[in-house]
C-alpha cells in the first residue's frame, strides 16, 4: 500500500474514506465532497490509496457484523 508514501496526507485520506464508508452512494461530484482541507486534485491524486482504505474499512465492518452474530449458530449480523 502506498499509505507511508503519502506521509501526513494518509490521515486526510483515511479522513476522505471514513466519510465515504460512512456515506454510502452520495450522488455528489468530487467537488461536492465538504471535508475541510480535501480538494478534488487530493482524492484525484489519491484515489488508490483512498479506494483500498474504503474497502478494509469495509471488509472490516463486514467482519464485525459477522461476529456479532456468534452467539446464536446460523445468524450472520444483527
């Protein structure tokens, strides 16, 4: 991953992929995006890296639906 390249920008990344995960299918444009500090040449620029940090956070909260379930044999999530 490319993640310790980008140096300090990791955390405007991981800051871009949380609203992300946590916005699902927004409909806006990249311009749109309202996060202070995050331009459209940054997620341009950055988009790989933001791209494979959505999909750990998303695998990630994937796991921990799954988990939640093991108490009860054949639940999967809430």
């Amino acid at each position: 991953m490319k993640l310790l390249e980008l140096g300090p920008a990791a955390v405007t990344a991981a800051r871009v992929a949380l609203w992300l995960r946590d916005n699902p299918a927004p409909s806006i444009y990249v311009r749109q995006l309202v996060l202070p500090g995050v331009h459209t040449k940054f997620i341009e620029r950055h988009r790989q890296v933001i791209d494979q940090m959505l999909a750990t956070l998303e695998s990630s909260s994937r796991d921990q639906d799954m988990s939640a379930g093991d108490d009860e044999p054949g639940v999967l999530g809430p």
